[in-house]
C-alpha cells in the first residue's frame, strides 16, 4: 500500500536546451511510487531529500525552478554528477 504522505518529484536538465531544470513530473502516494519506479527502471538517480521535493513540488509541470531554488539544485546536481563518474569507473 502507498505511503500517501510519499511524494517525489523527476527533474529534468539539459544544459544545451535548459535554461534552469525543470519539473517533468510530480505527485503523492502511488504516483510518488511510480515516479520512483521508473527512475529505478531507467538508471535516473534518486536522491532523497524532504524538504526540497516539498518546495519543488509547488511548481507546475513544465516549469523552470526559480532562481531562489538554485543552491539546492546545484547541490543535487553535484550529487548526480558524482555518481555518473563513479558509474563510469572515474
């Protein structure tokens, strides 16, 4: 059974395309769930992080996070960085 209090939101970035990353998807409880599972599913990296995905998850899908979010995301960024290299044995 869902967690309904579960909550997950999928980022996307593409530096060539992107001006900032933008929300692609967002939800609760099941949808949470398979947000997750799909990212599992595709090699995405998660990361777990509370209060972020609780402020990202006021933003609209297709929306650019606001440059008051920046830190935060430059931190996940890094996060996912890093575990690309490793992946690629770096």
């Amino acid at each position: 059974m869902a967690d309904p209090r579960q909550q997950a939101v999928a980022l996307r970035y593409d530096e060539k395309t992107d001006a900032a990353p933008v929300v692609v998807a967002k939800g609760k409880g099941r949808t949470a769930e398979r947000i997750l599972e799909l990212a599992k599913q595709n090699n995405i990296p998660i990361r777990e992080d509370k209060d972020l995905v609780q402020v990202l998850s006021f933003l609209k899908i297709d929306q650019e996070i606001p440059p008051e979010l920046y830190q935060a995301i430059a931190a996940l960024l890094a996060f996912v960085y890093r575990l690309n290299q490793q992946s690629q044995g770096r």
